[in-house]
C-alpha cells in the first residue's frame, strides 16, 4: 500500500490549462513516485463537480449531509499531501478552489502541500499567495519549492513546454512532500485510527513483529518463523505484496494486520499487537478491519497461525473461525477458516 498524494486541479472552465499542468506534473514525477512508492491521485474539481457549499453544519463538525461532500471528504482525507495546481483569476485564487477548501476541514490539517500555479504576468504567485493563507488557516503545511508558470514562456499549444530543469523541480518537491509527510503522519493521521500501511512504516513493522513473534516462538518451540527473522528489506517487501494497515497511539506503531487474495479466499496474516495494547481489543479491531477489506466475491477468509498457539486458535475461534487444513498451511501451523 502506498502514500497518496492528491494533486486538485482548481480551474474548471472550458478550456482551462489546469489539466495540462497536472498532466505535465503527474508525467515529470512517475519516475520518483514510484521509488517513494507513492501514488499519485488526480482530483479535477470540474469532476469533483462540488456546488457552491450546501452543507448546514460547520465543516470542523465532520457531519455531512450530501453524499458530493463524503465522496471529497473521502478523496481528502486519503491523501498523505496534496498539490494544488490553480491559476490566477482577478488576483485571487479561483473561487472553485476556495469553494473546495471551504468544504472540508479535519481532512486538510496537518498535511503537507505544495503550490503550483501559473498565469499571465505574475505567473500565477498572486493567486498562490491567497491559497496559501487558506491552506495554513486549515492547518496544511506549505513546504518550499513551489512552481511558477508564466503563460507566455511555458506553455506551447496549451501544454506546458517540458524541460529537464522544471522536471527535476517537480521530482524535488514531490521529494519533500514525501519526507514531511513522513514526519507528519503521526499528527495527520488520528490516534488509533487503521490506515494503510505506507514503506515508512518498514523499520517500527520489523521491530514490532519481532517483539509478537518472540511469543510465538516461545509457544511453539522454534526460531524458524519468517516474522521473527526477515529483514527489514523484506519488510518492505510484503509491504509491496501485501495490502497492510496499521495502527498509531501517540505516534508509536502499536498494532498492524495485512491481507492478499488467494485465488477466491482472502487471506489474512500478520495481525500482531503491542504488548502493552493487548486486551484492549484492538485485535478483534484489525481482524475485522481486515475481513472487511475482503474483495466482493470471496468464497471464504483464511489464515494460520503456530500448531500450538492456544491462545491464537481460541481468539480466532472466538471471532468466527473453525480448524481447517488447506495446501497453503506451512508446517508447524494449523490453518483456520471463516466463510464470507
Ligand atoms: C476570470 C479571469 C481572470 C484572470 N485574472 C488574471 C490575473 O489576475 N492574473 C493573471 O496573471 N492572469 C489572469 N487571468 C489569465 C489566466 O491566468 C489565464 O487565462 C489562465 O489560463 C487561467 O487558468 P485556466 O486556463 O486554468 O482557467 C485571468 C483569466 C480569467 C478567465
């Protein structure tokens, strides 16, 4: 599972030069997107297609009315920083933009943004200027090397003309909106809240599976368990492979879960928990979490767990699953399954 940033395009007449700039930005930064291993989400506010703010109660509340403001609040609140690539109407920002801002508040805070605008002969600053003021109003950390685009000089037949030194500006910013987002994640994303696991994650995942699987050992009488002795590369791997979630108190990664589909089941592992989190039911929390991931048309869930990890077995039976041997299962581990 990877970080997201969303880049929002803010002008929406018919026309505009906003898609270009996204496109150009979206092309100039793939190659260091995917190394990150970030993915890069587009969201064009003339789709988006958001009224004028029709929501009675104060964003800051979280309660939405419409289902046009929970798909941006979802949008939003997924994204690890954002881009904001708007022109300049009249000085200003386009209201578009404003009207988006407005719609929203938690979603926004404290994640890292960054600017890119354009325009005629202020290329586009004055109008960053005001949505900056915004953005650092809701919390959003603007980080330097914002873009400037003067109309006249970078664009050619609507695009923008594309050289290797405004390429390597976007690769520098999405760069450092990766990194401070990194440092941010433990404001943005709130305590106990389950979200995907990102690479970051790797080195506190390795520390933490070590820790849980120290007890597994223990019970099973054995150091040959993959959790207990893969290195952090391979961490990171399953993080590729895997869809994994995790959780944060006060910044400390405390419990994590992760899934992959196998063949029609849906196969879950790794759910391990801080000692000092335990019976606290933040377990039962992430296995739920974890089925509920489940793509539509499953025939069953599956999992194991250590042949003689009693108090595994019963958890699991406890939440659904019965004893059940299929070919996956390694030795020394009895499988489990719960149908769907
Ligand atoms: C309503 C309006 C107001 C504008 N005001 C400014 C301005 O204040 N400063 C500027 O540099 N360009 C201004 N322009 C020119 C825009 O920068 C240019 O048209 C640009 O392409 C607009 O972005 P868009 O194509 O994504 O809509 C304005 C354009 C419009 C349509």
């Amino acid at each position: 599972m990877s970080k997201k940033i969303l880049v929002v395009v803010a002008s929406t007449r018919p026309g505009r030069l906003g898609p270009a700039v996204a496109d150009w930005f979206v092309r100039a930064t793939a190659g260091t997107a995917a190394e990150l291993g970030v993915e890069i989400e587009v969201a064009d506010l003339a789709e988006v297609g958001l009224p004028f703010l029709d929501e009675p109660e104060h964003p800051s509340t979280g309660i939405y009315v419409h289902e046009h403001t929970k798909a941006w609040s979802r949008q939003v609140g997924a994204a690890d920083a954002l881009v904001f690539v708007t022109s300049e109407y009249n000085f200003a920002m386009p209201a578009t933009l404003k009207n988006a801002f407005d719609y929203l508040s938690a979603e926004w805070a404290w994640k890292p943004c960054l600017f890119i605008g354009y325009g005629n002969t202020s290329a586009g600053t004055r109008g960053v200027q005001m949505a900056r003021g915004v953005a650092t109003s809701l919390r959003m950390l603007s980080i330097g090397g914002d873009i400037f685009l003067r109309i006249a000089e970078a664009f050619s037949d609507g695009k923008v003309i594309e050289t290797e030194r405004l390429a390597a500006r976007a690769r520098e910013a999405l760069t450092e909106l990766d990194h401070v987002a990194d440092v941010l994640r433990p404001l943005y994303r709130a305590d106990q809240e389950i979200v995907p696991a990102v690479l970051a994650d790797a080195p506190e995942l390795l520390v933490l599976q070590r820790c849980c699987w120290v007890d597994e050992a223990l019970a099973n009488d054995t150091l040959e368990l993959p959790a207990l002795l893969e290195p952090e590369h391979e961490v990171r791997a399953g993080l590729r492979e895997w869809a994994t979630w995790c959780v944060r108190i006060d910044g400390r990664l405390v419990g994590s879960v992760r899934a992959k589909l196998d063949g029609d089941k849906w196969h879950i592992g790794r759910l391990m928990v801080a000692p000092d989190q335990r019976h606290s039911g933040l377990g039962r929390r992430l296995l739920a979490y974890a089925e509920s991931q489940a793509p539509a048309g499953v025939s069953a869930i599956t999992l194991f767990t250590g042949a003689r990890s009693e108090k595994n077995t019963a958890f699991y039976q406890k939440n659904g699953y019965t004893l059940s041997s299929y070919a996956e299962v390694p030795a020394g581990a009895v499988g489990l399954r719960k149908p769907v």
